[in-house]
C-alpha cells in the first residue's frame, strides 16, 4: 500500500535471476499491471544481455544451442571469458571429462591463468578489451585455409559477403599486432576449431567477455566464428553463453527486461494489447522502461523515487 502513491514512471524493480520463472513472472507483471512501470530489469544487463541481444538478432533465439552431453561428445572445446571451473562446477566436470577421458582438443582464451588451462592444448592471452580482433583473425584463417562450412553458410547464414569485407582485413599477424596473441597461435586455434579431430567443436563463454560496453560485439564475433565454420546444429557442437547466476536464462525469458514481454515479446502496439488482453482488457504502460544503469541516473535526479528489489543486492554487483 505505501507503493501505490509512486505508481507510473516514478516506479522501478529488480527482480532476481536467482529465483523460479513464476516469480520473474508475477513480479513483472506487478509492475506492469499493478503499478503501472515498464521499469523492470535484472542482473542481466550486466551479463548475460549482450549475448541474448547478439543471439536474437543472428539467431532469433537467446539460448544455449546444446545441451552439456554435446560437452562431453566434442572434439574440441574453447572456453572464452569464463572460469568455469570456479562458477560452473557441473558443467566444468563434463568438459575435463571431454578432454581427460575423450581427447578432445581444449582452447582456453584468457588474459588470467585459470585452473582449466593445467588442461589446456592452446592457452590465448589477449589484452583485455581486444577479443573482436583475435576472434576476426581467427575467423580469417578460417577463410584463408578453406577450413569453412561452405554448405552451411550458402544455406544457413545472410549477410557473409559484408561480414568476409570487414575479417579480411584481419590476417593474422594484424590481428596479432592489437590483441598481443602470437601469429602462430592464431592459426593454431583455427585449425583446432574448424577441424576437431572428432565430432564437434563447442565455443563456450562467460562474464568475461560480456561485461564489456562491447560485449554485444564480443558475443557476435563468437556468433560467427561458430557460422563460418558450421560447428553449430549437430551433435557435439554448439553455442553456449555460460550465464552468470542460475536462472539468468528464465528470469529474462520470462519478461523481467524494461523492452519486452515474456518471452521476449518487444513491447509495441500489437504485444500490448495482446497482454493487454490476457491480463483482462487493462491499460499497461507504451514505452519501454529504464535499464539498471539508468534506473541508478533517474534516482539521483529524482525521477524514480521508490523500487521493489527482490533477491538481488545492488549496492555489491553494480558499482
């Protein structure tokens, strides 16, 4: 009840991507129903948003494209920005076991030393900041040494010719001139991931490519390394944005994001009366809200003066 007076665009929320899909859900829909505010976001926007707004605009989904058994069935595994044994144990379990039991090749792309590199065929060090360019030189190689998929890029890709303008230009000693990786090492990688010596290739990342402000650029440079190549649709394969909490995935899926409905449904004319509908002919707010960063702006000039935070502390995670 102390809420009510501050309905409407004075309004904003945090909901958790620790807690269930229902909770994202009715918390979401509290604010636009209830109170009136679009301004709803979650611990996405600082990590896992990047890769869904890369993913849904090459691949029109936001999700993981393999399960974690296509870990264990790889032949090769990259592991960028994440240390994965610290903050994905199971997972991390079935990628050792990959390369341990299976002899899958491992590519561990990292400015840090992390554990997973005592595994490691190929360990990259780029300066932090300089992915697009290893990824592009890679991706280069790919080209240069007819290591790509040209099935699937005639049948499965748009827009290649553009994109192949722009990585030509990244051979691989110019690519190894800004990101600091070796030449020689660059190719290596090529090989290993274009060409598994068995099944597969799974590209795998984290949180350290995604909190970036080019981490939507990041998240599409892997995108298409994985295109170019065809190592994605088929067993042992795949693309896999390895989130930062547990439920990042449902928490935006389930419409807990200032620009969209559940299931990301853009919020225009035709998806608000669609909800308006199904939440019983109600008025619910036209323009998309603030996100989290901005909520911070809009507090200190006195735009938002109340916000309901569930199961997230931003005062720790967001500074």
């Amino acid at each position: 009840s102390k809420l009510w007076g501050y309905r409407g665009d004075s309004f904003a929320t945090l909901c958790s991507a620790k807690a269930t899909n229902e909770d994202g859900y009715i918390q979401q829909k509290f604010s636009r129903l209830v109170m009136q505010s679009n301004h709803i976001d979650h611990c996405t926007r600082l990590c896992h948003s990047p890769s869904v707004e890369a993913m849904l605009t090459s691949l029109g989904s936001g999700a993981t494209s393999n399960s974690y058994i296509d870990y264990e069935e790889a032949g090769c595994l990259v592991i960028i920005g994440s240390d994965a044994n610290s903050n994905h144990p199971v997972a991390a379990a079935r990628m050792r076991r990959a390369v341990v039991e299976r002899g899958a090749k491992l590519i561990i792309i990292n400015p840090r030393r992390i554990e997973m590199c005592d595994f490691a065929d190929l360990w990259l060090r780029p300066r932090p900041g300089t992915d697009v360019a290893l990824l592009n030189g890679i991706a280069n190689v790919i080209l240069s040494e007819n290591l790509s998929d040209e099935d699937f890029i005639k049948n499965r890709t748009e827009g290649f010719n553009d994109w192949k303008d722009i990585v030509d230009r990244y051979t691989p000693d110019y690519a190894s001139s800004i990101c600091g990786v070796p030449a020689e090492e660059i190719i290596e990688a090529a090989y290993m991931y274009a060409s598994p010596p068995f099944s597969g290739s799974c590209l795998i990342w984290g949180m350290g490519i995604t909190q970036h402000i080019m981490g939507t650029a990041n998240a599409h440079s892997l995108l298409n390394l994985s295109f170019v190549s065809g190592q994605l649709g088929k067993p042992g394969s795949g693309i896999s944005p390895l989130r930062g909490q547990n439920n990042v995935q449902g928490c935006g899926d389930a419409g807990c994001v200032p620009n969209a409905f559940p299931g990301y449904q853009v919020i225009d004319e035709d998806s608000i009366k669609k909800f308006s509908d199904a939440w019983g002919k109600v008025s619910l707010p036209p323009d998309p809200g603030l996100v989290i960063t901005d909520m911070v702006k809009a507090i200190d000039n006195g735009r938002i003066k109340a916000m309901y935070i569930t199961g997230e502390n931003p005062l720790l995670s967001e500074p």
